[in-house]
C-alpha cells in the first residue's frame, strides 16, 4: 500500500524557517518524482514545487521561489521542503503528492494526510 | 498562466440525482485535464486523469469528458458519499499545475 506521512509543521513567527517531511513507503520511492502541494485554510489548493525521481531537475512556484528549497533522499524513502524568509500568506496545509506514472503531464494519484504550518506572531 | 475556472461554486443535488461539474480553461491544456475529490479533514483524492480516464477504484458513476479548453466532470446517481469539493487541474505546463477554485457538492 502506498504511503506518504508528512511531518515538521507547526507554529512559526514571520522570517523564521522550518523543514517539512515526507515518508514514502509501498513503492520504489526514488523511481517516482514528486511535488508538495498546499491549502490556505478554507482555500483552494496550489502547486508549490517539483522534484525529478533523481533530484536533477527541480521547479518552484513563483510564490515560493527563492524561499522554499525541495529536495529528496531516496536512500531514506524521504521528500524534504526547507522553508526560509516565512510569510503570513505561508500559512497552509502541506501534502506531499506523487506524481502518476501517466506521460506526459501525470497527475498527482497519492497524497499524504498533510502538515499544517502556521506562520503568526 | 493558465487559469481554470469552475463552476457553479456550489451544487445543491439529492442523492440518487446526476450532478455536472464545469471546468473551463482560459486556454487550451489539450487533454492534460485532472478531476479531484476532497472531504473536510483529508488530502485529494484523484478520480479522473487525462480528462476522461478514471484513475483506480474508482467507481464507473464517475466520468470526464471535454477536450482544449471546457471539461466536464459527472456523478450518474449521487451516493452520500460523494458529497464533496471537487477540484480540477491542469498540467498542460508540466511540471508545474495549477487548480480550478473547487465545486462545493452539497446534500439538498
């Protein structure tokens, strides 16, 4: 059974960082690429950054570039986002996506249950 | 960017009636169209890759159709279960995504 279990969210004051993570398991984790994707609270969801299944090829949304650094460790089964320079408009729930083995353009077919991270004073 | 919009915000349906979710591009994302249903509390679940193909286990009361720039998503005969918000996605400039604003499905 494929399993994603985010953790690392929590409370954070604004310009603070934090580190998200995400444990893969019931598949070939590092044949697969992936994405974090997150929801403001009461909000729709948005696409925030990719990962090639080797960690080469790397995209970030606009709204996060430069701020938020993806990466993986398929020695570990393990999707990371380092998060730098928070904002209030940060604030969401995190899921961590698979990417389908569909080409081109795969949806997201797994998701984990999420990771809250709440940027606030 | 490519912008999706759905609609209506919000569907009022009886269980046991056929529901009809729109999601209209504001250019054309080709096939490369994904459907997604959400409950309160939980991740996304994807039904509908490729505008028309369900993804697995899915029940066969779910369907997509359309091409280029107007999708549709349909439920046959609504279950309790499929009360929901339901997203669409596009991938047209993968790898990034973007996603509909979402479609409240509510009991009436």
């Amino acid at each position: 059974e494929v399993q994603l279990v985010e953790s690392g969210g929590g409370l954070v004051q604004p310009g603070g960082s934090l580190r998200l993570s995400c444990a893969a398991s019931g598949f070939t984790f590092s044949s697969y690429e992936m994405n974090w994707v997150r929801q403001a609270p009461g909000k729709g969801l948005e696409w925030v950054s990719y990962i090639s299944s080797s960690g080469s090829t790397i995209y970030y949304a606009d709204s996060v570039k430069g701020r938020f650094t993806i990466s993986r460790d398929n020695a570990k089964n393990s999707l990371y986002l380092q998060m730098n320079s928070l904002r209030a408009e940060d604030t969401a729930v995190y899921y961590c996506a698979r990417d389908g083995v569909v080409v081109p353009a795969a949806p997201f077919d797994y998701w984990g249950q999420g990771t809250l991270v709440t940027v606030s004073s | 960017e490519i912008v999706l919009t759905q609609s209506p915000a919000t569907l009022s349906l009886s269980p046991g009636e056929r529901a009809t979710l729109s999601c209209r591009a504001s250019q054309s994302v080709s096939s490369y169209l994904a459907w997604y249903q959400q409950k309160p509390g939980q991740a996304p679940r994807l039904l509908i890759y490729d505008a028309s193909n369900r993804a697995t286990g899915i029940p066969a009361r779910f369907s997509g159709s359309g091409s280029g720039t107007d999708f549709t998503l349909t439920i046959s005969s609504l279950e309790p279960e499929d009360f929901a918000v339901y997203y669409c996605q596009q991938r047209s400039n993968w790898p990034g995504a973007t996603f509909g604003q979402g479609t409240r499905l509510e009991i009436k």
